[in-house]
C-alpha cells in the first residue's frame, strides 16, 4: 500500500526549512522554492507568507479551500493532514481545525485533532 500523501502547513516561499515542511521535504519528496499544492508525495497548505509573516486565517482558509478541493477530485489518494498552521504560524487547533469541516473521507485527520 502506498504512504497518504502527506499534508503540511508551508510557506509561499516554499522554503521547507523547519517542522512538518522539513521532514516533507526529506522524505516525502516537497520542492524547495513550491509553497502550494502536490509535490511529490506531499501536499503544501500555506500558513505564511513569501517573507515568513503568518497569514491571516482567512487567507489560509482560501488555500484549506483549495486543498478540499484538490481532494475531492482525487478520491484515488489518501490525504495525511498534519496540524497546519499550530506550528511556525502559531495558531490553535480551534482556529484552523474548522476550516476542514466537511472534509472528505479520503482526507486523515491529525490525531491531535478530533
């Protein structure tokens, strides 16, 4: 069976340099300078912006959004979502946890949450 592909909170630098978007970049094959969207194994979900401020979580809602949708039309994956944005960007579970409501199936929740 394949690994999920794996669901991390990233910059829009897309410098993989810390925490979750680290080990994407190590083993589950994220582009360094890609700070959205399916990379190799790996999903980029942005938390902060091009120079590392955080967003707002209504911006990081608008790429929650995105991902759900890129799901939805991949019910042949697997989605291992991690904590994005309770991290480097720091935000609570309760402020981003929501913004997956209505998740599909195919999408894994992070055992913290839940």
């Amino acid at each position: 069976m394949n690994d999920p592909v794996f669901v991390f909170g990233s910059n829009l630098a897309g410098r993989h340099g810390k925490g979750a978007a680290l080990w994407a970049h190590q083993h589950r094959g994220a582009i360094y300078g890609q700070g959205i969207g399916l990379q190799g194994n790996s999903y980029a979900i942005p938390s902060k912006d091009a120079q590392l401020g955080t967003l707002s979580l209504a911006q990081i809602e608008q790429y929650v959004g995105e991902f759900l949708a890129f799901a939805r039309s991949r019910p042949n994956l697997t989605f291992q979502l991690t904590p994005i944005g309770c991290g480097l960007a720091g935000y609570r579970r309760e402020d981003i946890e929501p913004m997956f409501a209505g998740a599909p199936s195919n999408v894994l929740w992070p055992p913290e949450w839940r």
